[in-house]
C-alpha cells in the first residue's frame, strides 16, 4: 500500500497477491491450487473542516483450478464523508 498528498487531495493505491497451494480443507478432492490479484485505488478530496468527498476504483481476478470457480470483477464508489 502506498499513499500521497498532492496539493489538496490524498491519494493511495494498494496491490495484493496471494497464492494458495496445498491439501483441500474439507479433506476430499484434490489439492487446491488459487491465485488471487487484487488493486485498489483511493482518492480523498477535502472540501471542508468536516466533509470530504471520497471516489474509489478497484478490480480482482481469482483463478481457481476448482470447476468454475474463478472469476474477475471491478467495483466503483463514490461517497462523501462528514466528520463531527
């Protein structure tokens, strides 16, 4: 994960890697073999002492060699974030 300040807004980005690799959990089945990449980014935007708006962007995609286990999405947010 890494963040940043440029000028008024803060900006932050986090990639995430996971591999899985070993005996089925449940005990029946083959060994499990999963990849999961992940990213994500942040953006923050102050425009007030108590409010700010927020926007985020995200995507993953999940290999699985399980039947039809895997799959890739993305996600978009927006919101706004008040503060006492």
């Amino acid at each position: 994960m890494a963040g940043r300040r440029l000028g008024t807004f803060e900006l932050s980005a986090e990639l995430r890697a996971q591999r899985d690799r070993g005996p089925n959990a449940v005990g029946l089945g083959p060994d499990v073999k999963r990849d999961r990449l992940a990213a994500r980014l942040h953006l923050r935007l102050p425009v007030g002492a108590h409010v700010a708006l927020l926007a985020q962007g995200g995507w993953q995609r999940l290999t699985d060699d399980g039947g039809g286990q895997g799959f890739t999405h993305h996600i978009v947010s927006l919101g706004l974030q008040l503060r006492p």
